[in-house]
C-alpha cells in the first residue's frame, strides 16, 4: 500500500494523533490508545506494520531511553535506601505468584509443563508499561514509585536467570551443561557491572565535565552511552532494559544529570509511542475466546495476589501502609495479564515477543 517506509511513519504518526485526542477527550490513558492505533494498524487490522523492522527499531530505541531516564533518577544513595526493600518484594512476589500460579495452571487443565511458563509468566509486569504509567503520573520520584522500580528491575533480572534454566532444561538431551551457562551468565554479569564501575570511576566524570561546554555535546554523548551500554547488555544476554538502566545509573551521581533528563523526555515519549504501537501489532486474537474462562482466573489473581503480597512484606519491613498499597498497585495496573499472555506464548499456541516489554 505504501511506496516508501516514510509514508507508513507518517501515516502512524497521523492516525495516533487522531486516537490520542480521542482518548484525551475521554479521559483515558495514551498508552491505550497508542496500543489500540497499534492493533488498528497491525495485521488484524489495516495491515500497515506487519513485522515492520523500523517501527522495530524505534520502539527499542524507546525502552532504551526509557530505562536510561529511569536510571538517570537514581543515584546510590537512593539504591542503597531502596535496595533492601527491593528485593525482598521482587523475590517475595516472585515466589508467591509462581508457586500459587502453577497450582492454578494445573487446576485449569494444564499440563505440569504448561502450567510452569504460565506460572513464570505470571509472575513478572511489563517494566517499560509500568515505568511509563508512573512518569505519566509523575509518580516516579515518589517513594513507592522508586520501591516499584526497585522490584521491577529485580524481576527483570530473575527472568533473564528462570529463561535461561527454561531453556536449559528443554535442550538437556542435547548435552547442555546448566550449571556452566549460569556460571557463564554470572561472569558476564559481573564483568559488566565491573566495567561500569570503573568508567564511573576513572572515565565519565572528565570527560562529562570536558563535554559539558556544549549542552548539545554532553546530550549526545550520554545518548550513545547510555544507548551503547543497551546494546551491550542485549549482546551478553540481559537484555536491553538492563543495560540502559545502568547505563542510567552511572551518570546519576554527576551534576550534569538534570540537564541531560530534561532534554532527552521528549525524545523518549516519541519513541515510545513505536514501542507501543509495535506492541498492539503484534497482538493475536485467533484463540482469545476459547481462552477467556483461564485468562479471567488468572488475571483476577495477579490483579488480587500481587498488591497483597507487596503489602504484607512492606508492612513487615515496617513501610507504612500507604506506601506499600501504591508500590503493590504498581505489577498489576500495568496489564500484568498481558505480559503473562505473551511469554506464555509457547505454551498456549501463541507467539510470545519478549520477556521485558
């Protein structure tokens, strides 16, 4: 229909505006109607992007930049503070989800193998959804806009470790060694946290300070840093989110950090508009109705089970019950139903893109 790959992001670009109006106008959030134009546009709609490599590349772009902005916010002694309580709901939730998520994926049906991707698959929110919800708010600075983060980035990092055992266990016939490719994954891990550290230490500060004479220089520069340190984080297997978020956190502790969010929030909220257009593309239909009755359970026990769980372990951690409310309310406003429809792709017939969209 298209000539040229300019007209199709042109013509995105036309019919987002006229649907994000429409969603203002009805009070409702932008990422819905960003993800309808996406299912409108996609194959079981008009057909304009159908595994559109640009629309791609830009939505990873996106998450790229979204992650590094997240990241810039945080500086270590904000980690420090947050950390504890960060992982303890991370994992905490983890474990809850899961093992009670499997018992209901064997109560509907399923198979002891099908019932453990959807209980994986229950267990984690979708980091760039949530962090998105939370800017719009301007939640993300709050207290428990920083814990949800946090525990977000912990689960992020959990399901880089659960798909590599996944995958493991599925090719063990063919002679896979498990206990070497974790001891791979943890090498890789602090090799790129090491080097990190010490580009903070003997690198960024100089050259940031030297670069700092021309605004549009110092923006550029923590750009392609923070874009390359995704790249690399994708190429050692920790996918992108990861390595953006550090590469976020390196520059977090500079003076230069307000200058540099500042410029980059509206090249992010463009950007992300692809990664959620690409996300409704993708989208398929063709058995939704014969799974309705198990995705209702499901998705009422996410929406139920992982506030709970936020707040039980907050509370004893001694958060006051506001807090750890907004922090639990964080996993499942973000569609955490849709998250487990899509990494439990493999299970039900469908095609799952990514674990961290």
């Amino acid at each position: 229909m298209f000539e040229h790959e300019f007209h199709v992001i042109a013509a995105l670009l036309a019919v987002a505006a006229v649907v994000a109006a429409a969603a203002v106008k009805l009070r409702q959030p932008l990422i819905i109607s960003f993800i309808a134009v996406g299912i409108l546009v996609g194959p079981v709609g008009l057909g304009w992007v159908d595994g559109n490599d640009q629309v791609a590349l830009l939505a990873e772009l996106g998450i790229a930049l979204l992650l590094f902005l997240v990241g810039l916010k945080l500086d270590p002694h904000l980690i420090r503070t947050t950390g504890p309580v960060a992982v303890a709901t991370g994992l905490g939730q983890i474990a809850f989800t899961s093992i009670i998520g499997f018992g209901l994926g064997l109560m509907l049906g399923l198979s002891p193998v099908e019932a453990l991707y959807v209980a994986v698959a229950l267990t984690f929110s979708s980091t760039i959804i949530i962090v998105k919800l939370l800017s719009d708010k301007r939640e993300i600075d709050q207290l428990h806009g920083r814990i949800a983060i946090g525990f977000l980035i912990v689960q992020d990092i959990v399901v880089v470790l659960v798909m590599i055992l996944l995958t493991a266990f599925g090719t063990a016939e063919q002679g896979d060694n498990l206990v070497a490719d974790l001891a791979l994954v943890l090498g890789k891990g602090v090799l790129f946290v090491g080097g990190i550290l010490l580009a903070m230490r003997y690198l960024l500060r100089p050259a940031l300070g030297w670069m700092a004479r021309s605004k549009e220089l110092l923006v550029l520069f923590a750009l392609a840093w923070g874009v390359a340190l995704a790249g690399l984080g994708d190429w050692l297997g920790f996918s992108i989110e990861v390595g953006a978020f550090l590469g976020g956190i390196s520059l977090a502790a500079t003076p230069y950090r307000e200058a540099i969010g500042s410029r980059l929030i509206s090249l992010r909220d463009f950007l992300l508009l692809f990664f959620f257009i690409d996300l409704g593309s993708r989208l398929d239909f063709t058995d939704a109705a014969s799974q309705l009755m198990a995705a209702t359970v499901l998705s009422l026990f996410v929406l139920i089970g992982n506030p709970l769980i936020v707040l039980v372990i907050m509370g004893l951690m001694g958060y006051r019950k506001r807090t750890s409310f907004l922090a639990g309310l964080t996993s499942p406003r973000s569609a955490s139903s849709l998250w487990s429809w899509r990494l439990s792709g493999s299970a039900w017939g469908t095609s799952p893109r990514t674990p961290f969209g």
